[in-house]
C-alpha cells in the first residue's frame, strides 16, 4: 500500500487561510467502523466499559490539541443481514454499544480545551428532555458541546420505539426542523442572560419576569416550557449533521455549523461542500460559517516501510462479515442479491425505500456489480481521504485534499485505540505545525470559538436559533406575569 495522492479536480479557492481541523471519531462501542481489528493485541477497544479509557483517551487528544472526539451513535441494531443480528453480535459491529453522553463529564474533567461532539437522535425522543441534556453538558464542560444531529436510519432502531418499520427519509428531516425549532425556543428564548441573580438579601435566586414559557405547538410537537436550565455558555450547542442526500443538504444548510459531507472522489466532495456553502448563503448565512468535514484514513510510521507494515496488518485482520453486516444494517442485505446485480439497480432501491444512497454506496461505485461491492467490502486504501505513509508524505497528501475540496478538517478513523491518536498525535501533529497548517495551543474557550474565532461563543444573528433571543417570535409569557394573572383570578 502506499499513498493516495490528489486527483486532478482543480482547486477551490478558500476565503481565507487557516488551520485544518481534526476530531477522532469514536463511538461508545468495541467495533465502530473498522471491523475485526478488535482482536488485534494493541488495541482495547474491550476496554470501552471503563471510565479510565475515555478519559486517557481525553488526554491524549487535548495534548495533540485536536478540535473534538466526535461520538457516534446508532439505537438499534444491525440486523438487516442475513435477516438477523447474528453476524453484528459475533463481530461487534457497534453492540455492545452504550450511551455517548454518559461518557463527556469524565472526559470533560480531565481536560480543559477538547471539544465534544455527541451524536443524538431527532426522530423517537421527544424535544424538552434532550434540551435539559445538552444544556447540562454545556454547563459541565463549561461551553464544550456539540450535538450531532441524526435522524435514525435503522429499521431497528424504528421497532425500538414502537414503530412498524423505519420513518421515512424526507419525512425524518421535516420532524428534525421542528425538533430543532422547540430546542432553539428553549435554549435561545426562554431565560434571559441575567435571569440568575442570587439576591441573598431579598431571597430571590432567579427573577421570574426573565423566563418565560415557549409555548410551542406544532404539527408534532407541543412543549409549554420554561427550560428547566439556565443558560449555558454556549446557550445553543454547535449544531453538527451528518448527511449528504439533498434533504440532508438542505438541513445542514439552515442549521449546521458543521458538517460531516460524504461523496466518492475528490469532485464529489467539492462539489457537496460547494453546494452546501451555497445553500447556506440563500438562507441568509454566510458560507463559511458551516465548516465541512469528512472521513480520512490516516496510517503513519516512521519509515514507508512501518506505515505499510501497519495497513498490512488492518487490511489482514479487517472482516468482510463485519463489514457486511454493517452495509446491511439499513435493511439491504447485499449477500442476497446475485453477483451480477447492478448496483445501480440496489441503489434504486434504496431511494424508492426512502434510505440514503451514500450510506450503501461507501463501499463502490454505482456503476459495479453487487459481486464487485463484496469484493471491496473490506479495502480501507481507497481514495479521496487515504494516506499510508510517512508524516510528510501523509501531510502532502492532506494539503492536496484541503486545496481541491475547500474541506475545513477531517474525521480521523480510528484501526487501534490508542495507537492511532498516538501515532497522529507523535507523528503527524508536528509535521502540520511545522507547515503552519495546525494550531500551537488551544486560544480559545468554547467549542464554536474554536471553529469560528473569540468572541462567537454563541450563534451568530444569521443562525435560525437566534430569532428567538429574549423571547423574541414566541408569543409567550413569562412566569411572573403568569403567576400574576393567577392571582388576579
């Protein structure tokens, strides 16, 4: 194996220079993503019920100064494989799994800089209980949250929740607009900043004319409020979304402030972040303020050779049932389908089922056959974001991915927990700062600070969520002139 170097796609012309982000992205789990290197002996991914694993691996990832650990999540299991959960049970393909935010207050109390990014379901929890959640694990890490906003494609996790079968796609995102327009209400709308007075003299803790109840009745939702947290220092998490359908365009366009793009080559991912930064100019916002993010496979060593005796080690030790049972968990069981299928006919499919095409198509292309998909499934050394090499060949190769996507950072996919930070962190991080291509020390406080700059710890007056700052656009009351109306009455 050896390094993938850019292809010729031209470059996009960047606004301004500046530091490339990364997160590593973790899941609460033994197997995320890269199947069957559970078993390799350096890795303890066993080891993941731990609290000392989260929080040693905290502090490796805020000594290499990385933007965040990004926390993935499912709630169901995979089991549209071979018609059950067997395969993903043997392989640990993302079960076990538990939760992603019980783990943020350990991380967050051994550290004072790294980011969290926790992935969170719109479409089967109602809207007031994860807003009490995320403000309090604002508070905790004292501005450090993001959320990941997913709507849920497994069939299971539909079942889970007393559901016949999966919602349908577009219609997930229509209930993720209003979800997140109860959260804003709350988060943005129903305190004032200075509702918390702690009056000793006058015992009174909080003034009730500055909250407020939001009042919310929508076509699926209906929340009185007020929010039952004071405001935290970011107030409204920094939104994250994963998607690159065109509904899921559409959303990260009006919310996001960072988006994790999928696509198949280095023009697919140009053109996804381009038309993502356009959409969000049409919607009032300016185009980088949604920063862009995707996948990269990074294996580094010393010396070529080391790097390659690495990937030989992974591409050795990685599963196709693993990876199978993961491509299947949207309910398309491609060991089903005869070899010659056109792939092109199963991602029909999929979009006739309502499910994301670029979920099923990761592993190919569209225009192979089934038989060609199963030969793929294990290969990691695919491009666009593919570099085995040493850390100068691995930076060359992550400036040219920067330089023709207009990328903000990447995703680091974790082979061994901890060897791949370790080796990120030793070796890589150097190499970027050497280059001026990565930060020297953390500047600032809050997560959004550190993607948007000092001084934008909240979201800015263009962002939806701002509409409803001081109880603007909610028609409701506050508590006071409610318990005043009481009174009268």
């Amino acid at each position: 194996m050896s390094v993938t170097t850019t292809e010729a796609v031209g470059a996009s012309p960047r606004r301004e220079p500046r530091p490339i982000g990364f997160n590593l992205f973790e899941m609460n789990c033994v197997g995320h993503i890269s199947h069957g290197l559970w078993v390799h002996p350096d890795n303890t991914r066993h080891r993941f019920n731990d609290l000392d694993f989260w929080t040693s691996e905290a502090r490796l990832l805020e000594e290499g100064l990385f933007d965040a650990v990004f926390l993935a999540d499912v709630i169901g299991a995979y089991d549209g494989y071979r018609g059950g959960p067997e395969t993903a049970l043997r392989e640990a393909v993302q079960i076990p799994s538990n939760d992603p935010l019980l783990v943020i207050p350990a991380m967050a109390a051994v550290t004072q800089h790294l980011g969290f990014a926790a992935t969170f379901s719109t479409t089967y929890e109602p809207p007031f209980a994860f807003a009490r959640r995320a403000s309090t694990l604002d508070h905790l890490t004292k501005g450090r949250f993001g959320w990941n906003v997913v709507t849920s494609y497994l069939p299971n996790a539909a079942r889970n929740f007393g559901l016949a079968g999966e919602v349908e796609h577009d219609t997930r995102y229509a209930i993720a607009d209003e979800y997140l327009d109860v959260l804003y209400k709350l988060w943005e709308g129903s305190w004032d900043d200075d509702a918390v007075v702690r009056d000793r003299d006058h015992r009174v803790y909080t003034d009730p004319s500055k909250v407020r109840y939001v009042d919310h009745v929508g076509e699926r939702f209906s929340v009185a409020g007020p929010h039952l947290v004071q405001p935290s220092p970011q107030r409204t998490p920094v939104i994250f979304q994963a998607g690159s359908s065109p509904a899921g365009r559409a959303f990260a366009a009006r919310h996001a402030e960072g988006v994790f793009v999928g696509g198949y080559d280095l023009a697919s991912y140009r053109d996804t972040v381009a038309d993502i930064r356009r959409q969000a100019v049409a919607n009032g916002r300016d185009p980088y303020d949604v920063r862009t993010y995707a996948m990269a496979v990074v294996i580094v060593g010393r010396t070529r050779e080391d790097a390659e005796r690495k990937a030989d080690e992974f591409a050795l030790l990685s599963r196709a049932e693993g990876h199978l049972a993961h491509a299947g968990g949207g309910g398309v069981d491609l060991a089903a389908y005869p070899p010659d299928t056109l792939m092109s006919d199963v991602l029909a499919a999929e979009a006739a089922a309502g499910r994301d095409q670029t979920r099923q198509a990761r592993f190919h292309r569209a225009d192979g056959t089934v038989g060609d998909a199963l030969r793929e499934v294990t290969r990691f050394d695919r491009g666009p974001f593919f570099a085995v090499g040493t850390p100068t060949q691995v930076v060359d190769a992550i400036e040219e991915w920067v330089a023709a996507t207009d990328l903000d950072g990447f995703n680091l996919r974790q082979f061994l927990t901890p060897g791949t930070a370790e080796d990120f962190v030793g070796l890589v991080v150097p190499e970027l700062q050497r280059r001026g291509l990565y930060r020297t020390r953390y500047e600032e406080a809050t997560l959004r600070e550190r993607l948007f700059g000092a001084g934008r710890a909240r979201v800015p007056d263009t962002h939806p969520a701002a509409r409803y700052r001081g109880g603007a656009n909610l028609g409701a009351r506050s508590v006071a002139s409610t318990l005043e109306e009481l009174v009268e009455a």
